[in-house]
C-alpha cells in the first residue's frame, strides 16, 4: 500500500509546510526553544486551520478526519517543531480521553474550547515516585460537601504553566489488594488557584514544551470534575493507548525526516578536498542507512495508523512504530549530525535542536523497555514484571 498517494493526506501535508513555513520559521522556533515555551496564541491559530480536533466529530468543533491524519499532522509538526509536537500530542490525547469518556455535558462545554485553541490542559499522571511504574502513584482525591480535594504531586507535566486545567490520574478509592489499576480516577482540577503551584523544568530537550513539577496542596476542583467512571481512570486512559503510540511514532518519523533533510543539503553543499562532502562514500553511507530506516519506520507507523483508522486491532503494531521510530530517530539523528561536523553543535542549526529533542523518545510517554516487555507477552512469553 502506498499511503502517500492519496491526495487529501499530500494536501494536508503541503498546508501543514506552508502555516509553518509563514508562523514558525527557525528564528522564531529558536526563540521559543530558549523562552522554554510556546505563546499560547499558537492554539488558536493552529485550531483556525481545524488542527486541534483533526479526529474528532465536527458537532464537537473537530474536523472529522481520522487517525491517518492525525499522523501526518503530528508528523509535520514534529518535523518543523518537535515541542509543538509534543503539546499538540498531549492535547489531542487529553481530547480524546473527554471524547470517550466525558458526559455529553462535559463534552459540549470542554470539546469545543479544545478545538478552538482556547482552553489549553495539561496532563498530570507521572510522579516523583512512578513514572514507569505509575500505578504506584500517590496524589490522592476526596471528596466532600460537593468538591474535590487534591493533595499530592505531579513530575513532568507538559503545559502545566500555561494551562487551564489539569487532569489528574490520582487515586479516589482504597487500594484493592493485588488490584492497583482499581480505584483511580481522572480529576479535571483548575490550574488557576493558589493551591496550585507550578515549577518549569530545566530540561535539555523539548525544551519549548513548558514541562513543570506541579504540587496539588488541598487543590478544589468541582464535584462534577472526573471525567469518566469514578475509579476507572486508568482504563479510560487504556482505550487511547494505541493512538497515542502511532502519534508519538509520527513525531519521530517528522524528527528523523528533518534530520535527514538537513544532513543531505549540508552533504551537497560542504566543500572539502575540492568536491562536496557528499562525494564521499563514508558521508553516503549514513544517509542511505537513514534514508531506509525513515521508509521502514513510516511504513511501521502508518500501517498501525490505517488499522487503527479501520477499527482493527494494531496493539502490536502500534507498539512496534513507538519503539523503532524513536529509536531510530536517535541513531539518526547522531548519524546525520556528524554529517555537518563542529557546524551540527551551533545553537543556530535545527539539527543540534533535533538532536537534544530526540532524547526523550526512549522512554516518553512509555519507557521502549516497557514497549518491549509489552511485545514479548504478545509473544507468548510471561510477564516480565
Ligand atoms: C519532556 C517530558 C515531557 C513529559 N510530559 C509528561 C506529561 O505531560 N504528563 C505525564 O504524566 N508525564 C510526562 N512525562 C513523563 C514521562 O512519561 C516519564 O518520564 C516516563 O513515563 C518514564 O518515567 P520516569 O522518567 O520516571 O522513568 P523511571 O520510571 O524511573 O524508569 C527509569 C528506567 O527504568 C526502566 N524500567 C522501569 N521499570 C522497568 C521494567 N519493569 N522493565 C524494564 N525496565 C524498566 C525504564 O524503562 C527506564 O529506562 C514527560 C517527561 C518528559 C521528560
């Protein structure tokens, strides 16, 4: 299957490139890159052009794509900017959660705000203590006399600076012996209230994705604030797994895609010993290598996209396109780096920003030794852990 043939995806390509190439050219990005963050006037601008429900239903202010271009736009984000991928990836994953789960009175009132660009949520399940091992998190919430209380704290929230909200994958109900998936709810908490404190992280990649520590010291949040089941926030989270993988594998399609982009031109364009770099064979190499790792890991992708797209069941290939796209989009972008030599580590080249970008493939938002252990169940083999 070819799936660059179909016309609507290469036009959604091409408008994807030309918004980019007039909001966000390199100066621009650079500078959101050390401002560690993105203005939030991007939203509305990117939901202008119906980007920020590209699945959802059109009645919910989306634009009633599918997943296939979801994919392609997460991809050409990626390419361009990988911290604006990866906001818009939270963004559409926390939509999705309310479009599966939510009341309809939820989803009247969130959706559309979602979709405008005008109501921006972070995401807050990672905690000091459990990251990988997330079930053993500690942020709890009760509730009396109509409100929710929140006490605990979040490690690595994106957005959580800018936003509004965040929803909260916090424990409501006593842990059931042997049953830690049980009793955990998703609490909608305002951002805005003193209760609420946010730390940005320093962090050397994604560095625009504004990811902060944020503490929830007796936080209130409306007794209507959970989203889905009371205590089955962790199977909600569940139903949206595969189209988070797909979406994180597009990001690192994008990202290997531009390191690739680069390398080549600068191999065309670099003179030494009197012909271009790209003469030699020792500078083609890296490149084809790349080339053809690209093709395998965007075939990986899009194929789990179109299962997904046709309501069949692409766990495994899901899987498969996270762990080898950000693999490869770490190998790559090592590769392609040393293609432009001392130039590939001025803070003015995309390629030393890909590079640090990339880090957090590996293990965001499941570590790829998870994604392993993972496979290797559907294997046949025991659980691991
Ligand atoms: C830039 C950035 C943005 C993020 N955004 C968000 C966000 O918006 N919301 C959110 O909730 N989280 C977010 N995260 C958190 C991210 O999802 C976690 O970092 C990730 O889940 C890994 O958790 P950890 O860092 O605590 O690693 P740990 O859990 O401490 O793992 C450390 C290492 O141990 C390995 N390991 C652990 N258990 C096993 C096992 N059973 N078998 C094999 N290996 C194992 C892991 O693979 C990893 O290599 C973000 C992180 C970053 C850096």
């Amino acid at each position: 299957m070819n799936f660059d043939t179909i016309p609507e995806h290469q036009m959604l390509r091409d408008s994807v490139r030309h918004f980019l190439d007039a909001e966000l050219p390199e100066k621009t990005i650079r500078e959101y890159d050390r401002a560690r963050k993105i203005p939030r006037s991007i939203w509305p601008k990117l939901a202008a052009q119906g980007w920020m429900g590209i699945s959802l239903p059109e009645e919910y202010g989306g634009a009633g794509g599918d997943i296939m271009q979801g994919t392609i736009l997460c991809e050409e984000l990626s390419r361009r900017f990988p911290s604006l991928g990866t906001d818009w990836l939270l963004t559409s994953m926390t939509a999705r959660v309310f479009m599966e789960v939510g009341t309809p009175e939820q989803k009247a009132h969130y959706l559309p705000l979602l979709t405008k660009g005008e109501f921006l949520m972070g995401f807050g399940m990672s905690e000091p203590g459990g990251g990988t091992d997330v079930l053993s998190l500690k942020t709890r919430a009760s509730l009396s006399n109509g409100e929710w209380t929140v006490r605990g704290q979040k490690l690595y929230t994106s957005l959580a600076d800018d936003a509004d909200a965040i929803l909260v994958l916090c424990r409501t109900e006593p842990e059931t012996e042997g049953k830690r998936a049980r009793g955990m709810s998703l609490v909608l908490t305002p951002r805005q209230q003193p209760a609420v404190t946010v730390r940005r992280l320093e962090l050397m990649g994604m560095r625009a994705a504004c990811t902060c520590e944020v503490f929830f010291d007796d936080a209130k949040a409306p007794e209507a604030a959970v989203l889905g089941e009371r205590g089955r926030g962790w199977y909600h989270l569940l139903a949206s797994l595969d189209e988070e993988r797909i979406l994180c594998a597009a990001m690192y399609v994008g990202i290997t895609s531009a390191a690739l982009e680069q390398a080549l031109q600068y191999a065309l364009d670099r003179q030494a010993f009197g012909r271009s770099i790209g003469q030699f064979q020792a500078v083609q190499h890296p490149l084809a290598e790349v080339a053809t790792e690209l093709e395998q890991i965007r075939l990986l992708t899009y194929k789990a996209a179109w299962l997904l797209s046709q309501g069949r069941e692409c766990a495994t290939e899901a899987a498969m396109a996270k762990l080898a796209a950000t693999e490869t989009a770490v190998r790559a972008t090592d590769k392609c780096m040393r293609i432009l030599g001392g130039y590939g580590l001025v803070e003015e080249t995309p390629m030393e920003r890909l590079f640090r970008d990339t880090r957090l493939g590996p293990f965001s938002p499941i570590s790829n030794e998870m994604v392993k252990n993972f496979l290797g169940e559907r294997m046949g083999l025991p659980k691991s852990y």
